[in-house]
C-alpha cells in the first residue's frame, strides 16, 4: 500500500538517491561538453536541498512511502510564488521537482498520486493556479501533468554554443554603427526603453487565461527587473547604437552554480532586443556575435553560451543559427487552473 505524507527530515537521502536515479537525460545529459551526471546535481544541489532546508508550510514536500518497507518511492517538491501571487491577485505555486524512483515505482501510479494530493492540498490552502516545468520529449511528465488538468502555455529552446570560440566570425559594423559596454552613468530612460523590447520566455506572460492587463503587469515586472539588474551591475549589458541612436540591448551573466558544477564558465545570454526599425540587414546578428566576442574575452575560449529562446520565435532562430549556436533541448511549461 502507497501513503502520501509529508516530508520529514530523515527523507532526504532517499529524495537525494531517488533524483540521482531518475535525472538523467535532461539538458544536461545530452551536451557533450558537460560533465555525466550534472543533471542529477543540478537537481539536487540546486532545486531539491536549499527547498527541502527552508521547507515550511508552503515551501514544502510530499513523500510517497510504502507502508510495508516504509522505503520512499516518490516525492514533489513545491513552493509558494508570492510576489507574482501579489500581481495576479489570486495565489501561484510552482513544482519544483518531482520524480518516481525508477527501479521500484513506475508502474505503480505514484506519480497521479503524488500530484492529485498536491493539487488537493494545495487548493484547500486557496492556490488558484500551478506551474510546473518539463522536459519537452518526457512524454511519462507530459502525460502525467495532462491527465491531471494542466495546460501547456509554453514552449522553449535551449540552444547552446559549440563552434570553435576561435573561429568566431569578425563582427564588420557599418561606419556609423558602435557596440559598447554599458558603464556607470550611461543614460538609464535608454536601458529602460531598450529592455522593454521584452523577450524572454515566461509562461506568466505567455497564458492567455490570465487578462491582458495581468499579463502586461507580469511584462513590466520582469522588465523592471532586467533594468535594476543592469544598473545594479548584476547582470552584464552591451548596447548598439546606430547614427547616435540606441538600437539594441543584449545581456548576460555567468551562471556561478553551472560553472562550478561542470568546471567551465558558464554564460547566459538573457536579452538581444532590437528595436523595429532596426530589425533588418543582421543588426540582431552582429550584436550577437559580438556579445559572444565579449563573453570569450571576458571568460575564456572554454567557456559555454546557452541562450533560451520561445519556439515560435522564428526571427530569434535565425539569428542563433547564423552564429551557429545548435538547439540542444527543448522544455515546456504547463499551468494549472484549480477552480
């Protein structure tokens, strides 16, 4: 017989066995350059402990156990997405991770089992919507979450860069055209403007549930962040300017948990905004390829560019494949109305 419980402290070397048995053919798994296994420590390391070490009443875990061998089976991590409750007005949680010990439970339905319980739990403590993420090709998760009433409202790629950081094309600007590191003083009404070009993949903004005017809201937070971002110098920003007029934004960050994980610094290009006018003759390619050139000097020829990009974001493909990033994993992310 399976009972769903809560976690207890004593379970975290069975969740920890279990994410290492289950993690391994993600993102990760299927780069050549990236170390074996990093998936499952990524999972651990990065997702599973820090929620399970500040786990309270809504940051927390339920533990599938068999009663006979009080051995656990499964597990689901989840927590509580307050600031972005705040600007829905109704309360988001998020699963953080989920996952069935593959040599004892796949056929067992404890993965239903887990989930329903959360969804009942959670919709006694007034939850109102459920994010949770997955591999694309995981067909076992998207059944699952499926079957449960989620939805999908976004679909992503992970593309990555391999070519030889030596053979990076000379980036050849027209006369009048500068690329340029954004410093200390630069004009912030520019970044502002130029980070409004928003983006990223964000399945907040992405559901079509929620009304036009949340979702904007959702955008201008987001926004709002990538600038304080900026000026904070948390996150790293080159500007285009053409004929003296700002052009386009392109930013990144080393990702310190992945670089000391796999041993080589690992950089995330977050933003490449052009604005309209600008959106043609490879003004989106040259800054690019030369926020890759200034990632290389900054990092190394060793280091890994990754950048994520919505799969219906044609243009934004183009780009990557002219300076030759590869589409090495694509996920999705699937929402939950409850009630």
């Amino acid at each position: 017989m399976i009972t769903i419980r809560s976690y207890q402290e004593q379970d975290a070397l069975s969740i920890e066995a279990i994410i290492r048995r289950a993690f391994t053919l993600t993102a990760f798994d299927v780069d050549p350059l990236v170390p074996t296994g990093t998936s499952a420590e990524v999972a651990w390391r990065v997702w599973a402990s820090p929620a399970l070490t500040r786990a309270d009443e809504v940051n927390t875990c339920l533990v599938a156990e068999d009663s006979d061998t009080s051995s656990v089976l499964g597990f689901v991590i989840f927590g509580a997405h307050n600031r972005y409750s705040k600007i829905l007005g109704k309360k988001i949680a998020s699963i953080i991770l989920i996952a069935v010990d593959p040599d004892r439970g796949m056929e067992k339905g404890i993965g239903t089992a887990l989930l329903q319980t959360l969804i009942e739990k959670l919709a006694a403590m007034d939850f109102r919507y459920i994010s949770v993420g997955t591999d694309t090709d995981n067909m076992a998760a998207m059944g699952l979450y499926q079957k449960c009433g989620f939805r999908t409202v976004l679909n992503w790629g992970n593309w990555r860069f391999y070519a030889d950081h030596n053979m990076l094309p000379e980036v050849v600007l027209p006369q009048s055209d500068i690329i340029e590191p954004v410093h200390e003083g630069f004009d912030k009404d520019t970044i502002k403007a130029l980070a409004s070009l928003f983006g990223r993949p964000s399945s907040l903004v992405n559901d079509k549930r929620f009304s036009q005017q949340v979702r904007k809201n959702f955008e201008e937070e987001f926004i709002k962040n990538v600038v304080k971002d900026i000026n904070a110098n948390t996150i790293k920003a080159l500007v285009l300017k053409k004929d003296d007029m700002s052009a386009g934004l392109a930013t990144y960050q080393e990702v310190d948990f992945l670089t000391e994980i796999t041993g080589k610094p690992w950089i995330r290009i977050h933003d490449l905004n052009i604005i309209p006018v600008a959106r043609s003759q490879n003004n989106g390619t040259r800054l690019l390829l030369r926020t890759m050139q200034q990632i290389v000097s900054e990092y190394g020829d060793d280091s890994i560019i990754e950048v994520f990009c919505p799969l219906n974001n044609w243009a934004m493909h183009k780009v990557l494949m002219k300076a030759h990033f590869q589409l090495v994993h694509c996920d999705t992310t699937l929402h939950l109305k409850i009630g």
